[in-house]
C-alpha cells in the first residue's frame, strides 16, 4: 500500500506535560488540522516518542440516520 502524502507537519508546536503521582496528562494544541480532527484510533510508543493516531473527517461522509420503528414485544410464553 503506498505511503500518504503530509498535509501538515509542525515540528515546532508546543506541548505541556503534567505528572503527579497517578497521571501523566499531554496537552498538545490544535491547529489547522482541527477542523478535520475526527475520531482516536490507536496510540503507541515507539521508543521514547508517543504516537496518537486520529482518523480524519471526510466532507462526503453522510451524516448519522436514525430510523424511527414502531415498538414491538417479544414473549416467550
């Protein structure tokens, strides 16, 4: 499969880092790329860097349909 070409690559964006005894909480702030942010996939380490990895929004991607049933009741009598 071949490789995807970057849209964005900033190396030079600033990360917090806040540990206490139980945690460990990254913040990390969004960009250009937030509008297209969609759901979390997976995250990894790779050797002492942290990869998060997030499936991007698709502008031609319907929407969520709900269908409206009748309720029904099932009986085993």
């Amino acid at each position: 499969m071949p490789r995807l070409k970057n849209i964005l690559n900033d190396k030079s964006r600033p990360t917090q880092v806040v540990m206490t005894e139980g945690t460990v909480v990254y913040k990390v702030p969004l960009g250009d790329e937030e509008e297209k942010l969609g759901h979390f996939i997976e995250s990894e380490k790779v050797g002492k860097v942290l990869v998060f990895r997030f499936a991007t929004k698709k502008d031609d991607a319907p929407a969520l349909r709900i269908e409206h049933k009748p309720e029904f009741f099932v009986s085993f009598d």
